[in-house]
C-alpha cells in the first residue's frame, strides 16, 4: 500500500499517538464483530437479552453461559498481526496510549503496554453485588456461581448496555484524546459512545485523524487519512513503512 508521504513524515516526528480499536481488530484472530450483518453477534442475538444489567437480573444463567461460551472462544484464539504491529507502533512513540472497546484482553496478551480497556475484560469476573474480582469459580453447570465472600452472583467484568464505563480509564482516555497528536480509529464501527466521541475530542484539539476500517464509518468524512481494508494487512505495512 502506498501511504501518504505527508502521514508517514508526520508520523516519524510524532510524539502522541492515541490509538481507539474495535471489533474489528479482532476479526482476523477468528473473533465475531457486532454489527457486520451475516455473522456479528448483535446478527445473531439481542444486547437486551444478553449484555444489560435487566438481563442479568431476569435470567442469570442465560447470561453466564453466554460470556463463557464467548471466553471459551477467546481463549483458543491468538493476537493477529494487527494487534503486533501496534505492539511494534508503542516502541517508536514516546507516548503511546491504546484504548480499546475489546473485551478480549489480545492487545495485552500481543505485548502492548499502555492499554486502557474501556468496555473491561471478559477473561475477568467479579461479584454482581460486592464487586470482588475472582479468579477461580465452581464449575457447575446447573447455576451461575457465586462469590466466596458473599454468596452474590458472579458475573463478567465487562460493561453492559446501560452501566457506566470504568471512571479512572474513561478519564485517562478523554485526556489522552485531548493531547494526541495522531488519533487513529482502528477496527471500529464508531457508533457507541462514549468511545465514539474520543475521535471528536481529538479532532476539536487539533489531532490529525487516521482511520483503518473494513468499510466506511460515520467518522470517516470528518477524518485526514482513511484506509479501507483489514487492519492486519494495513498495520503491519503502516509500520513498516516508519522504519
Ligand atoms: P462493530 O461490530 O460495531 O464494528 C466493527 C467494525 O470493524 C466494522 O465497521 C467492520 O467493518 C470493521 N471490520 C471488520 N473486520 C475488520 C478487519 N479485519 N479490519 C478492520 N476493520 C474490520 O464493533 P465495535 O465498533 O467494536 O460494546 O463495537 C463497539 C461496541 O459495541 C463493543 O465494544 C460492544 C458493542 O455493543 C459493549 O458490549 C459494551
């Protein structure tokens, strides 16, 4: 792929790179998107029914076994070439920070450093009543497990439709938007906020923006450089171009 001179000399001086990355980063490791229309999740089930604290609420166990059936596939999954050219792209910049919707822990398991997980983690679980975070359950297939401490139900740390992000990452996040001097929206249909809104943040700061998606988004009018293909094609050539 030929890049823009212009990006890539702006690139190699930079200092501030913000990095936002979606479902779509995972695609090539053999994950599920939410909204491509054949196989996303959201194609095949309901958020209300699975992914909202009322879900919970009403069927606990439907709940469950969804984040485990969906932990299990993360499990037997690996960091794709997207996720180690961003581990490559950290090494270069100063400060690098790396935000991601992903629940799927790859960009950490790929070796980057600086990463704040906005939507948290599925590979984590934690008490739905007194919040302690656990790392060994009872298996029994019958029930949802509960917490050791107070006999809650355990549940996925991750964030639901209508629960509030992590406060301390929301906020490293929104600041770190504010300073970037590249923002790159990677993987991302950019429609659920507040994530979408960093790219605006960046931009009403002077940030040149980049995106790397599939298909056009809704961002994608208001951006510098756009590039439509996969992000672990264009990534590793991203990078091997700064070198
Ligand atoms: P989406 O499924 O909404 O968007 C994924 C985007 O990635 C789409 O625009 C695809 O075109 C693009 N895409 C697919 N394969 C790609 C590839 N190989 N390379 C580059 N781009 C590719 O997923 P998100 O934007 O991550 O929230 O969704 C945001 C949030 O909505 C998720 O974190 C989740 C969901 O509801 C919660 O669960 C709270």
């Amino acid at each position: 792929m030929n890049f823009p001179p212009d990006l890539i000399r702006f690139l190699t001086k930079t200092e501030r790179i913000v990095v936002l990355t979606g479902a779509g980063v995972s695609q090539e490791s053999g994950l599920s998107t939410f909204r491509d229309s054949q196989d996303g999740l959201w194609a095949r089930y309901k958020p209300e029914d699975l992914a909202s604290p009322e879900a919970f609420t009403r069927d606990p166990k439907l709940v469950w076994d969804w984040y485990a059936w969906r932990r299990e596939a993360i499990k037997g999954v690996r960091p794709n070439a997207g996720h180690y050219a961003l581990v490559e792209m950290e090494k270069k910049i100063t400060e690098f920070t790396l935000i991601t919707q992903n629940v799927d822990g790859l960009h950490c398991l790929a070796g980057s450093k600086n990463v704040l997980e906005l939507h948290g983690n599925v590979l984590r679980v934690r008490c739905a009543d007194c919040g302690t975070l656990t790392g060994t359950w009872g298996d029994d297939t019958e029930s949802v497990p509960r917490c050791e401490k107070c006999d809650g139900l355990l549940r996925p740390d991750v964030v639901w439709f209508g629960e509030s992000l992590p406060r301390a990452e929301l906020e490293s996040a929104v600041s770190a938007a504010r300073e970037a001097q590249i923002f790159f929206s990677i993987g991302t249909s950019g429609v659920v906020q507040p994530a979408a809104a960093l790219a605006h943040a960046a931009r009403n700061n002077g940030s040149v923006i980049v995106e790397i998606n599939a298909e056009p988004t809704p961002l994608t009018p208001k951006v510098d450089f756009a590039f439509h293909g996969k992000s672990g094609e264009i990534l590793p050539e991203l990078v091997k171009a700064l070198t």
